[in-house]
C-alpha cells in the first residue's frame, strides 16, 4: 500500500471546498438580477424618465410622450424594454472575445471578480437616478448588465476547473440553488422597505433607491468570498496562436466557430437551449402582467408569488440535481421541458381571482425554473473541448442573450392581435415544442465523447 493509499484521496475534499467558495459567485451577483433587473428597475425608470417627457409620476408603462436617446424619440414606458434588449444583443456581440480572453488567461478567477467589482461601481450609479434625471441610470444599467455577463463567462468556465463530469450536475445546481436562495433574502429585504417606507422614514422612491444601490453593494461584497477562496488553474488545451493578446482573442473565437461543425450534437444542444430558455425567460417576464391584467390579481399577490417563485426555485434546483444524479441531465432537462409545455397550457386557464392556483402554478414554475437553468449549465459543460470553456458559454450566453427577445415579442404581437393575455401566455408553448424537438435529436453519449470528455456515470 502506497503513502497516498493510505492517506486516502483528498482530491474530492478539495473539489467540494473549492465548489463551496464558487457557490458565493451565484449568491453574489443573483441579487443585481433579481433586485434589479426583474423588479425595481423597469417601473422606477418609467417614472423618472415620464417626469422627463411630461407624464408626471406615472407608475405603470402607460406613458406615451418620448425621450430623446441618441436622436430617436423613444416612448418612456418602452425605454426599460429598449435598454435591456440593447444590453442583451451588445453582450452577444463582447462576450464571444471576453470568452477567448478568459481562456487564455491564468487568472480567471480575477477576470469574474474584475468584471463583477466595475459591474457593481456602475451599478451602483443607479442610486443617482432621482427627479428627471433618468440619463445616467439608462447608461449605469447597460454596462453593468454587460459587465454581469462577462463575469460570468469567466464563472462558468471555473466550474469545469473544479469539477469532474459526475460532479458538475450537483455543483451547477448547489450553486443555482445558492442564488435563488441569495437573491430571494435581499428581494424579500427590499420589498419590505419599499412597501413599508414610512416604517422606515423613508419616501417610497428614496427606498427604492436604496433597494438599487444594495443590490451593488451586496454583489460586491459577497463576490470577495470566491475570489479570496478560488484558486486559479492554468489554461489546458489552448492551441498557440502569434499577436498580441487582442489579436489572439479574436483569432481563436474565429477558430472556434469554424470548429463547431466538429461538434453536431453541441450545435443542436444550442438550438434547443436557444428555445426552451427564451420560452423561460417570457414566461419570468410576464407572469406579472398576466396575473395582474388577466386574472386581477392586486400587488401584494404578485409580490407574494415573486418571492414564493424564488425561494421555491432554491428547492427545486436541488431536486433536479439530485434528480440528475440518478437519471441523468439530458433526461432531466427533456421532462423539464415537458413540464414547462403543461404549466403554460394550464396557465391559460387559470380562472381570475383565484389566488390558490395561481400560487400552485407559482410552485410549478420556481421547481422546474430552479432545475432546468442549473442543469443546462451543467450539460453544456459537457460537450465542450476542454480548455474552451470561456469561449463556448460566451457562445452559451450569446445565445440566450441575442435572442432572449424573441418570446417577448410573440406574447406582445399575440396580445395586440387578440386583444387578451391568455392565447398569449399560450403561444410560448412554441418555444417548449422546439426545444424539446431538438433535444430529443440529441444523442448525449456521442456529443460528451466527441468533445473529448469522459462520458458520467448516468447521462
């Protein structure tokens, strides 16, 4: 018997400390996008640029006169809609080269963490929108979403350092988990003092500021965890290339689109992700509308279910890891996507007022949201080349990104034509059906093995 034999193998020990500090990445920034992106954001923008067009405090996106951005006379209640598409299609244009980067760099670690501190200072600028002045915060909010997706190219690719194949189902999830459950807390502390501003002293748009500028500081903050406990590992199977650094970025992400023919079943993994996450992503983005326009439900139902969603998803990414465990990602992901087909259909006939189905549907959405974002992470990192992380979930993110727009515009296009919300909630069961036709196309094994990785236990 050997020294090391005797000792036993530390290597899962370290993993599992390493997976740990990489979780606080999730709790970190999940707050900027929850906080944010999905609640504060869009309503106070509205508001402060309406003072700005003559709509005085409108809260709702009813306002019609326009701001001038950039020359083009831009309605104030479609601004928010405006900046986040802008931001999304910019970030499938700079993560692609921030991917390339990455994967050349010894410093990963420090590229998130880089990213993820200047995402923060700039989101925090977001505290100085107030009155009128809504020019600063439209700029604030489409650089640090840009900056929030490249730190998290360089966060993805960290999984694969610290992880073995069987272990990345568990670890995405822990992680995803670890988010909802991180972002959920700092929601639930905000609403709570902006519903409750006079409790606290505090106007109803000064907490709001507030609730902005704590999402920052609490990315920020929390993010010092992993960078302090990450250790960086150094770049594997990288092929040299001559030029500056730049140059050599943009040489091997061109490599690596002409590389993708190699790799059919990565290519039609992308489509389908392309597919059932936009058709996630709407269904986040109008749950809200349609359960406040369709079935009349008041605030503080729609504020109860945003939480529940959260909290719900924590277990449910858990579930799903756990789940994977036993029968494998690709099949997770494919009843996952089943699932979502059934929860939209079930959606359109939800009757109005009836606030116990409409928290059942809720439950639904945060169990299966949790384990089919974790477990796309997971899976993808399967059939990609090692040592091309960063470059193929820039490819990942600029997929989800570039045309996270899609699903918003057939719900709005749908609405307009029928003039109700129900065939429209129902229209993204197109999203599903492609997502799960293309996954069911998918062959796992030859996809893992053609990227050159050992094929887990349970696929």
């Amino acid at each position: 018997m050997t020294a090391a034999q005797g000792l036993g193998d530390f290597a899962p020990v370290r993993r599992r400390q390493q997976q740990r500090a990489w979780n606080w990445y999730d709790w970190a920034n999940s707050a900027f996008y929850t906080t944010v992106l999905t609640v504060l954001f869009g309503p106070f923008m509205i508001t402060v640029a309406g003072r700005a067009a003559g709509c005085g405090d409108s809260p709702d996106d009813t306002c019609n006169k326009t701001v001038d951005v950039l020359g083009l006379h831009l309605a104030a209640g479609s601004l928010p809609s405006y900046l986040t598409s802008f931001a999304t299609i910019a970030s499938a244009f700079v993560l692609p080269v921030v991917g390339a980067l990455a994967d050349r760099s010894e410093r990963k670690k420090w590229h998130m963490g880089g990213c993820a501190w200047a995402g923060s200072f700039v989101g925090a600028l977001l505290f100085f929108m107030h009155g009128d002045h809504w020019r600063l915060g439209a700029v604030a909010v489409v650089v640090s979403s840009i900056l929030a997706g490249c730190s998290l190219v360089s966060y993805y690719a960290i999984m694969v350092d610290i992880s073995t194949e069987d272990e990345r189902d568990l670890a995405s999830s822990r992680g995803w988990a670890f988010g909802y459950l991180g972002g959920g807390l700092l929601l639930l502390i905000n609403l709570v003092m902006v519903e409750g501003h006079d409790a606290f002293g505090l106007s109803k748009e000064f907490a709001v500021r507030l609730s902005l500028l704590s999402a920052s500081v609490w990315w920020a903050a929390f993010t010092i965890i992993p960078v302090s406990k990450l250790r960086n590992s150094p770049p594997q199977g990288v092929e040299p290339t001559s030029g500056g650094l730049l140059q050599r970025s943009f040489g091997q992400l061109w490599a690596t689109l002409r590389e993708l023919r190699a790799f059919p079943m990565t290519v039609t993994f992308l489509l389908a992700y392309l597919f059932y996450n936009d058709g996630i992503q709407t269904v986040i983005y109008s749950a809200s509308i349609y359960g406040s326009k369709q079935l009349h439900f008041s605030d503080s139902v729609l504020i109860a279910a945003i939480l529940m969603i959260q909290f719900v998803a924590f277990g449910g990414a858990l579930f799903f890891g756990r789940w994977a465990s036993r029968y494998g990602a690709y099949r997770c992901l494919l009843y996952g996507t089943f699932a979502w087909m059934a929860i939209v259909v079930l959606a359109m006939f939800l009757p109005e007022r009836n606030v116990g189905l409409f928290l059942a549907i809720g439950v639904a959405i945060g169990l299966v949201m949790g384990g089919t974002q974790a477990l796309s992470r997971s899976f993808f990192s399967l059939l990609i080349p090692r040592g091309r992380e960063g470059e193929y979930f820039a490819l990942y993110n600029a997929c989800e990104r570039g045309t996270s727009w899609f699903g918003t515009l057939l719900f709005g296009v749908v609405f307009q034509v029928s003039g109700s919300y129900r065939p429209a909630i129902v229209s993204l069961l197109i999203f599903f059906v492609l997502g799960a036709f293309f996954l069911l196309r998918l062959d796992p094994r030859r996809g893992i093995e053609e990227a050159g990785n050992t094929v887990p236990a349970t696929v």
